[in-house]
C-alpha cells in the first residue's frame, strides 16, 4: 500500500511538500519522476517483494507509473503476459499492472482483482491517466484550474499547492450525512474520482476525459437456482475472495467484531491458513461492547486474538490529537476513533496487513434501516389524504407538543418531512440524516437529486435500492474512507475481501428474497457461516461499530463544546449553541448534530 502525487508541470520542491504529507501512508521507500511536462511522487508500504525492484516510479518503454493499492491475482495476469512474450526483473504487482496497461490499455482494468489507484504517463502520447477501482476502497483527488493539473492519495498534499475555499454545498452534505460523497471535497475545485472510473488528461490539449468502466447494476440478472446452490456457489466465491487477500510477503490479520461478516472472513481464513491474528476493540459500556463475542468466535475457530477495551480519555486523546490528521476534510462517523485505535494494535503486534470485513451490509441487507425505513414508509403511504394530515399536524402542533410522549418535538418534525416526500429516495435520505429541514438553520442549503442507481433498484425491492444508496455513497465515502485513513495513518495496509468484484457481481444475482428472508437480515450469508460457526454465534441482534458517545459527551466531552462552539463565517452558530443549551438541559437532540459540528470546527482549525 502506497501514496501517489502528481501535476502537469515541473516543480521539485512542491513535489516533495505533496510526498511530506501522504509519508504515512508509504514509511519504507520514496521516488520520484521529474520532466518538463509532468513530476510524478510515490511513497511505498512494501508488501508484495520487498526488495528494490518494487521501487516506484516505474518505467517500462513510454510508460511511467505510480501507484496504491494491491492487484491480488497478478500471477495469473503475469503468466498471461509472459506468453505474449513480456519480460519481468520484480515479483511485484505494480510491474504487472504496468505491462498489462502497456499491452492491452485500459482494458487491462477488466482483468484486475483488487483495490487500486493509479497515474500512468504516457510520454509518446503526451497523456496522464488516472484510474480508481470499482468499489473506491482506495482514494484519489484531483484539481484543474484549466492550466494546471493536480492529484494525490489524500486532500492535504493538494493544499500544498494553494489555499482552497470551503465549498459550501459538500458543507451541507457533511453536515446532513455526516461525509461529504461522491465527486465532492470540502474545497472548491477540488474533486474526487469516482470509483470505477477512467480519467485521461491531455497535456497538449489541458481537456479531461472521464469514463466508467463498471456498472453494478450491469450484473443484476436474478438467478432462478435453488437455494442449496445458490449457498454453495456464494461460499466458493467467497473463499476464492477471502483468500485471495493473503497474497502477502507480511504478516496478515483481521479485524474481528463478532459479528457476521468478520465472523466470517476469519472463520474461512482459520480453515485454509490457520493461526491468523484477530483484533477488537470493546467499551466498558457494555450496551456497545461486542468483544464479549468477537471473543467467543476467536476462541471457537482458535485464532490468536487480541482484545483492547477503549475508555474515555483515550478516546478524547485520539480526538483532540490525531482525528484531524487522520480525516484531512470532516469526517462524522465516530467508529473512526475505535477504527484507529485497533490499526494501531494491530501495528504494534506486528501485522502490516489486516482484513476488514465491510460490504457484507450493503451486499446482503444488513442494516435495521433497510426493514425499518421500508415498513415506515409503507405506513406513512397508507395514511389516506396524506396532505391533509400533514396541514393537521403543521395547524396543531403546539397542541400535539403536549402529548406525554418522549422526544414529541423530534418525532412530530420527522413524521412532517416524511409525510412530504413521495418519492421512496427521498424518504431514505430523510431517515439517515441528521440535519433535515433544518440544515436552512445553518445558512446552507439542502441539494436534491435523484439518483437512477436508486430508480433501478426499486425494480427488485424498495430495500435492493436502499442497499445501492448505500453502495453508492456511505460505503466508499465513510466506511472506506474510515478504514484507509486509520490504517494508512498507521503506516498498516487494509484490504476489503467481501468487496472483490466477484462477490459484488455474485451478490447482485441472487434473489432479494434470499437476502432478507422472514425477517431475517443477510440470510443467505448466515446460511453460508453456519458451515463455519454454531448457529448461537450467528443468530443475535446486530450492534454496529460505535461509540458511546452520547454517554461521553453527557459527562468528559462536554467541555469541547464549550471551547469550539465559537463564532463562525460560515454557518450559524447561534442555531447550534441553541441545540447545545436543549441538550444541556435535558431536551432531545439528535448527538450527532453537535458531533457533526465540533468535528467541523477541529478540522477547520487545523486546515483552513
């Protein structure tokens, strides 16, 4: 696992300042590549050959590449090669992507299994190409200013060329979601790569071409097999996945919470390699702590585990000092400070690999939200003369306010935006945020689109389309973004098993049914892990990977809020200090609004 740098343009000193802030990410070797129309830099996490002949840039004939991330079947790539008659001199992968794009293109893209973030030049051609994998496990930025062309790993190395403005629609995005998705950053002009993405940039011309070379939906073609089939060709594709995330020269380990996808990637891992290292993290807070069963899993397959519990002044240590270096724009999921801290556990026992088990939600329905949202919207659809109710509710809300009901205010202005939308996204959008209507309170606007990934997924399931929402968005914006940036900053590669392609498009083929099945949420992959594990280590409520961070900012915290709720040039604060007083005094609020703002205000101190 690497870094990458890169623009348009001759400068040494700027390619070392971009090379300074992404050294984490690449601690053992640094290069770089310098001519009169490009400077490309790479810092190296060595994995795959150690030696030398790994060093990057790489060259082959016109072609000079650098690169992040791991092509996990290369062998098989590199024999196909060497019968074209392609000669190797490095056991690396990077070697292999190389001659693979020199041969066939960007075509080549199509043969590679794994995470990936590249720049090639082409010096005959005169043309930079950046390319992203298909999920976006591994980050790419980029800015144009119609002259100069800038990319990197990571958005600090860009704002060494310049000061950027705050864009104030990704603001609002960040704060209603708590991750700004997409294309988007919280600098004007600068962009993200969009996962399963091509661009070309022309040094002659300065044009940007983007292409999607990828669709999910491409493969939604719903199998008719029987049930036992269909569980027993989703375990080949996952053991194949699985595995193919040991191709290593390090040692690997595995983030392991108890629950089922973890449960499962080290479950089939212990089977095939045995004597794999699992880490979790627990709470004294016991109504989040999962380590109670990541323990009972790790001590039923007999790996050897590790168990740290995170109390509140580590936590609030990981915030003060690290969360802004971590998370180079705001960031709001607060897993990411427990998501750090197990990185860094892992490191210290000597692992430079670790598998983090994320997609199995997206893929299979995991998440409450999913049945819950359905069967909300549902009832609200049922309500005759919808309108009417909602002017009921609008005339007669002072009245309503005294119902002895807990938290009436909150749940009469949630049931008054659902009753609004009619459209099945936007009731979806309206449940995961945080800041609804009130995001005008904060001096910015709320940004609607409709999505046609969502449109399409209604065909199969109200549920199968909130699962691409998510495939689409909180998946390669938060959870991955969480997981590269807490093992990078700790100089540790993380890798995505159930996210192969093959899984992916597998995943898509299997009737929604067989997904969430009487009730029960990722039934089909439960019905694999019961090969792996009793069924008492399988059947139990879902937690999630949090924090009790409401409980922490009731008492420690609290002072935080206190000292970052100053004046602002962006949004208002009096709204928010309003929300903090209700919340002092007992009133319901929704944490994460607060959270979303003090992790805003720290990382505007140290960026902007």
């Amino acid at each position: 696992m690497c870094g990458i740098v890169g623009f348009n343009f001759s400068n040494k000193n700027l390619l070392n300042e971009m090379q300074k802030e992404i050294a984490h990410r690449g601690p053992d070797d640094r290069g770089e590549f310098i001519d009169n129309s490009v400077s490309l830099g790479h810092v190296r996490l060595s994995i795959l050959d150690l030696s030398s002949y790994g060093h990057q840039p790489m060259e082959f004939e016109n072609l000079v590449l650098v690169y992040n991330g791991e092509i996990y079947n290369f062998k098989e790539i590199r024999k196909e090669l060497e019968k074209e008659g392609y000669r190797f001199f490095s056991n690396s992968d990077s070697e292999v992507l190389l001659k693979a794009f020199h041969k066939w293109g960007k075509e080549s893209v199509n043969k590679f299994r794994g995470m990936f973030a590249f720049a090639i030049y082409d010096k005959l051609n005169k043309k930079l190409t950046l390319c992203r994998d298909r999920v976006g496990v591994k980050p790419l930025y980029y800015y144009f200013d119609g002259k100069n062309f800038i990319f990197a790993s990571e958005l600090k190395a860009i704002r060494k060329y310049k000061k950027f403005q705050i864009d104030k629609i990704s603001l609002a995005q960040f704060f209603e979601y708590g991750y700004i998705s997409r294309d988007r950053s919280i600098f004007e002009g600068i962009k993200k790569l969009l996962p399963a993405h091509f661009l070309e940039f022309s040094l002659e011309t300065k044009k940007i071409n983007l292409k999607q070379y990828w669709k999910f939906k491409n493969y939604f073609n719903i199998s008719a097999k029987k049930e036992e089939d269909i569980i027993d060709e989703l375990e080949e594709i996952l053991i194949e996945g699985i595995k193919y995330r040991m191709v290593s020269d390090v040692d690997v380990g595995v983030f392991l919470s108890g629950g089922v996808d973890s449960s499962l990637v080290s479950a089939v891992l212990q089977k095939y390699y045995g004597n794999i290292h699992t880490f979790t993290i627990g709470f004294k807070e016991q109504k989040y702590n999962e380590a109670n069963y990541a323990r009972k899993v790790a001590n039923h397959i007999k790996s050897n585990h590790t168990e740290y519990i995170l109390d509140i002044n580590e936590a609030k240590e990981i915030l003060l000092n690290k969360f802004s270096d971590i998370y180079d724009e705001p960031f709001g999921d607060s897993s990411g400070i427990p998501t750090y801290l197990v990185s860094k556990i892992a490191k210290e026992n000597g692992v430079k690999v670790v598998l983090s088990a994320d997609g199995g939600d997206e893929l299979f329905c995991g998440y409450e939200r999913y049945w819950y949202g359905y069967n909300l919207g549902k009832k609200i659809d049922n309500i005759p003369l919808k309108k009417l109710f909602y002017h009921f509710i609008s005339n007669f809300e002072s009245l309503l306010m005294n119902i002895p009901i807990k938290n009436m205010e909150h749940k009469l202005g949630f049931l008054k935006k659902i009753l609004k939308e009619s459209e099945w996204q936007f009731i979806y959008e309206t449940m995961i945020k945080n800041y609804r209507d009130d995001i005008k309170n904060l001096g910015l606007k709320e940004n609607r689109v409709i999505k046609d990934y969502f449109k399409f997924g209604e065909k199969f399931s109200i549920m199968q389309a909130m699962m691409l929402w998510d495939f689409y968005n909180y998946l390669p914006d938060d959870i991955l973004v969480k997981v590269d940036r807490a093992t990078m900053v700790n100089s540790i590669e993380g890798r995505e098993p159930l996210l192969d392609n093959k899984i992916i498009e597998y995943s898509a083929t299997i009737p929604f049914n067989l997904k969430y099945k009487n009730g029960e949420s990722k039934y089909i992959l439960k019905k694999v892990l019961e090969k792996y594990l009793p069924r008492e280590l399988i059947y139990r409520k879902k937690q999630g990977f949090g924090i009790p961070i409401f409980e922490w900012f009731k008492s420690d915290l609290k002072e935080l809020f206190k000292k970052y709720f100053n004046e602002d040039d962006i949004i208002n604060m009096n709204y928010v200090r309003d929300l903090q007083k209700s919340f002092e005094n007992g009133k319901y609020v929704n944490i994460n609004k607060l959270w979303f703002v003090l992790v805003y205000k720290m990382w505007k101190e140290k960026y902007y």
